[in-house]
C-alpha cells in the first residue's frame, strides 16, 4: 500500500505532542517512588559521579540485577543537568521512539490512517499509559523489542529490497533488550517472529546466512560489556548476572511468584480499554490473512499473544513484563479499526458493544475518580483508614485536597467523563470517531492523575523529605547508617550521599548508637524489634510514613558513664 508522504511530518507532531502531552506532566508534580525508580536513578547517579560505566554500582557496591544500556542513557541526562528526571527522560525518548518506529514500519502495510490510529492506540493502553510516567527499564525495552520485531518482519519480507540489512538491525536491536534486561531481550522477539514465520511461512524468507552474520554481531555486542564486566565484577557478580536473573527468574522466581492465570487477571488493568476488541481484531486479522494474504495484522497477533504465553509460563510475573507487547496490540487494532476486514466481518453488532464497554469503563473511571475527590475533601473516609499503604496515601489526600483542589479534579474528571460518553453513542455511528473520542477520553484521564492524584500522594511515597531531614540533623559531620535494608538507593539519592553503610548486626547497632554523632536510617518495626520499644523510642528523632513503611530517624546517645 503507497502511502503518500505529505502527511508525515504532521503525523509524526501529532504522535511528538500526544507523547508530550501524556508524559511531561509528571516530571514536575511529584518525586521518584519507591522501589524501582530511585534505585535505577541513583545507579545512573552513581555510574555519572564515580565513573564506573562498566559495572553499574548502587550504594557503592556493584549491582548486578541489570545490564548497563538504561543507566549509561540516563547517567547521560545527569551530566546534561537533568537530575532526578533522567530515568523518566529515557522513558519520554523510547515511548516516543517505539511510536514513530511502528508508524513508519506500518504506514505502508496497513495505511497512513491505520498506523496513526496504531499509534495512539499504544499510548492510551492502560500499561502503556501508566509506564509513560515511570524511569524504569520497561520503556526502552519495548524500544528495543519494537525494533527487532519490525525490521525482522521487514527482513523476512520478499519484497525487501535489502533484507540483510533488516536481519543485522534486528539483531543489533536484540543485543541492546539484553544489555538492558537480560536474556528477554533476545527470548521476545525472536520467539515472536520464529512463531510469525511459521505461520506465514509461505509469504517469508528464512534469511540464509545472514543469520550467521546477525549472530556474529549479537554475540559481539553483548560480549562486548558483559566479558569485561564478568572480569571486573568477579565470580559473584558473574553468578548473578547470567545465572540468578535469567534461569533463576524462569525456573523457579525468587521474587514476584504469581499464579498461571495472572495476565488474564491482569487483562483490563494492563490492556485496558482496547482489550475488549481484540478477539474481533484477531479473528478479522486470520480471516484477512486467508483471503489476501495481509501479513502485518498476523504479525501483530502473534507478537500480542507469543509473549504473554511465554511470561505466563515463567513463575516470575510482574505486569511490567508485557509492556513491550502494547504496540502489538496498537497495530492490530489500528489495522482493525480502518481496515475493509471490519466492514466484511459481519460483526458489527458485537463490535459496537464491545466498544461501547471500553468506553464505559473509562467513564466509569473519571466518574469514580470525581467522586472519591468529594468523598475525600469532605473526609467522610477519614474514620475507616486504616494502616496500609493506600490508606495512608488517602489521610495524605485528606491533608492536600482542599475544597478548591476537589472543585478542580471534579472539572478535570468531567473531560474525560463527557468524551467517554460521547464515545459511547458515537461507536453506532461511526467508529473510527468514537475510537479517537475514547483515546483523547484516556488522555485527558492523565489531567486528575497528574494534577490531582499524584501530588497528593507523594509525600507518603516518596523519601525526598525524609532525607532532607536526614541531612538537616547530620550536616556535613554526622555519620549516617542504614539499617538492615539499603532501601533501593532512594536515601542515597535525596541525601546525595555515595555510600550509606548498611548495618545488618544487632550489637553493631547498638554500639553505634552509643556515639552522638551517629543517625541511623530504618524501619521502626525493626528498631523496635531489635533494641526494644522504649530504648527505640528513646532514639527517635522523626518518623515518616513512606510507602507501607514507617521510616525512623535514629540518632546515637552517649551512655551515662561517657555523659
């Protein structure tokens, strides 16, 4: 399909500005939070002030839990001044990237029309939507599995023109998912086009020899780093970096051990509100493909589903692990939605009434969201809070949510209430309208989150307070120690402190708090269990919920006999 160009520049705004839109609100309305994005920070952090670009560092000891591509990007922002930001900076620049990457791969496939919708599609997935906010690996690597996945379509295509080049992108693209997160760089796209080609063995070339030259380069390029990085890190560091994290997490998890039908579970939390119409889209994609031959929409199914069957097979499961399927799923219904196969499928219908869940779902949102604004302002919850971690972000929204703030999230929640509405009606008339409408509806869903949502919950969230406290009694001259935990990074990143010594030794404890100098940062539960209510209590000079966490400040008491 020939697509004429006049409209590029304007489509790759439109996609610039949406991805601005969704994304640069959050930079300025709240801190980083807890676990991932403080850690991952003060490691690029740590990687820009120490120089330690081979073997990533947190807390001054290596940390071997990641590869090195997102921390050398981001310790890139830092020595350009952005500071706390430049997690989410490298987020901003992959989203952005992954967006134009599948509309110019998709354009001439599927259409001009169909790829825009494509791309906007990926952006207001509920995953896609979240993630966009958070200075974490997840965006790159969907970068990074976009690229691959495309230019090995590309180069398994007979119309190609230059399919060696495509096969050397792709596996260029993989080595980089590696060095960002381990061997699922490689395992997703190479299980999703090994599956695509099958299937579409017919229309596809297998790539000869190129695959050698391609191998060539991915083993170059990884063992470019991780060689030296193994030699540097040691044995230790070797054993974590290719065995715990990669056959570790797949075997038998150590951590985020979840059930079998966990993505299904998950289903409308991450692929919400455009998962209601994939069943349509994929049964329209096989009916397309029989008739004649539409390669992309296949494609996209099997990059939509291969993944998520591969992670529901690991024990390991976290939501953010399917971030990189969301433009599969934004192709597939983008092709869907401006495609003759909806018009011949004889499913219209149904068609409309899945639609119109999606969009009463995202009504439904911004009404629940207007209403616990009231609820919340006028306290009415205040005597049911309990402990947890979300009822001490509510009491921190009693404190923040004045009447005026409530009046303005109630406006702002009206928006994408109205255009879920309108949606609603629209999907009998016209779908494509009503598709826009239901994407603008999530995008304007991101005004109360941002404006509203987030900075009322960060101060319970985040540990910036904290560690300015930290700071304000230590000075320059106090010794400052954590105690049984290194917290992620967060009190080395906001007291700008490169090494906190982490004391794991009840008596260790107790003889440092014997100097007046000395201020120990942990949990209150573990002080008291290790040196007792009253003599904790006794050491305490502030406290701070952060998270599920109450967070103590210990400060160091001369005994009598030294008084």
């Amino acid at each position: 399909m020939n697509e004429p160009r006049a409209n590029l520049p304007r489509d790759l705004l439109i996609i610039v500005a949406l991805v601005l839109f969704a994304g640069v609100p959050s930079l300025f309305v709240r801190d980083l939070w807890n676990p991932d994005e403080p850690r991952y920070c003060e490691v690029a952090r740590e990687m820009f002030l120490t120089h330690h670009y081979l073997v990533p560092h947190l807390n001054g000891d290596i940390y071997p839990e990641k590869g090195p591509v997102f921390f050398w990007i981001a310790a890139g922002f830092w020595k350009l001044g952005a500071g706390y930001v430049s997690g989410r900076l490298v987020t901003l620049l992959s989203v952005t990237g992954t967006l134009i990457l599948m509309y110019l791969a998709s354009r001439g496939h599927i259409g001009a029309k169909g790829a825009l919708l494509g791309a906007v599609i990926t952006l207001t997935t509920f995953l896609m939507f979240a993630f966009i906010r958070l200075g974490v690996l997840d965006a790159f690597q969907t970068l990074t599995a976009t690229a691959a996945i495309m230019s090995g379509f590309y180069a398994m295509r007979p119309e190609t023109r230059r399919r060696g080049p495509c096969w050397l992108v792709c596996y260029a693209a993989m080595a980089l998912g590696v060095l960002n997160k381990g061997p699922v760089g490689f395992l997703v796209p190479a299980l999703t086009l090994i599956v695509y080609g099958l299937l579409d063995r017919k229309r596809t070339r297998a790539g000869g020899w190129w695959h050698l030259a391609g191998a060539a380069l991915f083993v170059l390029l990884v063992a470019a780093w991780l060689v030296p990085a193994c030699i540097a890190g040691g044995e230790e560091y070797m054993d974590t970096i290719l065995v715990k994290q990669s056959i570790g997490r797949t075997v038998r998890s150590f951590s985020h051990r979840n059930p079998t039908y966990f993505y299904l579970e998950h289903a409308v939390d991450c692929f919400g509100p455009w998962v209601f119409m994939v069943p349509l889209a994929v049964a329209a994609a096989i009916r397309s493909h029989r008739r004649s031959g539409d390669s992309l929409p296949i494609l996209a199914t099997v990059w939509f589903i291969v993944p998520i069957l591969f992670f529901t097979l690991i024990s390991g499961k976290r939501i953010n692990y399917v971030v990189p399927v969301t433009p599969a799923l934004g192709l597939l219904c983008g092709w869907y939605f401006t495609s003759k196969a909806r018009e011949e499928a004889g499913s219209r219908r149904a068609e409309i009434w899945l639609l119109r869940t999606a969009c009463a779902l995202i009504a439904l949102i911004g009404l629940a969201l207007a209403a616990a604004a009231v609820a919340l302002e006028s306290g009415a919850w205040k005597p049911a809070l309990g402990s947890s971690e979300l009822d001490a972000g509510l009491r921190e929204m009693l404190t923040w949510l004045t009447p005026e703030r409530a009046a303005i999230a109630v406006a702002l929640c009206a928006l994408p209430l109205a255009l879920g509405v309108a949606a609603f009606f629209l999907a009998a008339r016209n779908t494509v309208k009503a598709v826009v409408a239901l994407a603008a509806a999530v995008l304007l869903m991101g005004m109360p989150i941002d404006f509203v949502a987030l900075p009322a919950l960060n101060p319970v969230k985040s540990g910036r307070t904290f560690s300015e406290t930290v700071n304000r009694n230590a000075g320059a001259s106090g010794r400052v120690y954590m105690f049984t935990d290194d917290f992620s990074g967060v009190f080395n990143l906001y007291t700008g402190r490169l090494r906190i010594p982490v004391v794991t030794n009840e008596e260790h404890l107790r003889k440092l708090l014997e100097r007046p100098d000395v201020f120990v940062i942990t949990r209150m539960r573990d002080a008291e269990a290790t040196l007792g209510p009253e003599t904790a209590e006794g050491h305490v000079i502030y406290h701070e919920g952060i998270g599920h966490a109450a967070m103590v400040l210990l400060k160091g008491r001369p005994t009598a006999s030294e008084k």
